[in-house]
C-alpha cells in the first residue's frame, strides 16, 4: 500500500485514515457470567440470532460473542460525525455459508450505511470464560478502493 504513497500529502492522508481505523477498531469484551439474563430479552437478539446460539451445545459463548459484536459496532459507528441511534435490533450478526460472522443491518442503518459507502469487517472470538469483537469501518470509493 505505501507504494501508492506519491508525496507528503498522500502520506499524511494514508496516517489519519490509519488513525481513524485504528479509533473504529473497537473490543469489547465481556464475562459471560455477567450476559445470562440478556439471553431472555427480545431487545438484544433477534429471532435468527437465537436460533443460532441455541443450536450450539454450549449457547452461552455464542450469545457473548454476538452481544460483544453488537456493542463494537455501535461503538464503531457513535465514533463518526452524525452517526445515527443504534437499536441493538437493528444490528444483526448473520453468518455466511462459511460460518463467517457478519453485520446485517436494519431499518434507518441500512440506508444511512449505503450512502456513506461504508463497508463493515467484524470479528469475533469467545472462550469459555471471555467473549471479545472487533468491528472495522470503512468508506469505500467508487472504484473499489477503500
């Protein structure tokens, strides 16, 4: 990438994206022990997200991961200049045919992502003790470059 780098300003540019991905970066981590009574409210998980945490023999890890996703990217997303509300309902972890985690987005977000051209990397890791996401932003431009 810093072969693309033509001059002092294109270097200066390339530092304060870095510096902006590196502030959208968020982690979040939490103690599973602490999440068991948000498995019972409708207003964390959707439908589909139960169903993909209850399908596991251990559903709790699965849960934390998600609700640690959920939290980086509306973290990530409060960082921006006017930056829309979050619902955590509108924010939801699918999961490709890989397994592969990502963010599906609802209602306003939807569109509000759209227009900014924003593409959205999440990651997610859990253990039995500890569950941790991170949620990378980014625009990218009519050609295809970020």
């Amino acid at each position: 990438m810093l072969s693309i780098l033509r001059n002092s300003a294109d270097l200066w540019n390339y530092f304060l994206t870095i510096v902006l991905i590196i502030k959208s970066v968020i982690h979040s981590i939490a103690e599973l022990d602490r999440r068991l009574s948000l498995l019972s409210d409708i207003e964390f998980f959707s439908s589909y997200e139960r169903h993909y945490c209850l399908s596991k023999s251990k559903p709790l890890p699965s849960f934390s991961g998600i609700w640690c996703a959920k939290e980086a990217f509306s973290q990530a997303i409060a960082n921006l200049d006017q930056s829309p509300r979050c619902p955590f309902l509108d924010i939801e972890v699918c999961h490709d045919s890989n397994g592969r985690p990502y963010i599906g987005l609802k209602n306003y977000l939807t569109q509000w992502c759209h227009d900014k051209r924003m593409a959205i990397n999440l990651s997610i890791s859990h253990s039995r003790e500890f569950a941790a996401a991170s949620v990378l932003l980014y625009s990218v431009q009519n050609d295809g470059t970020v």
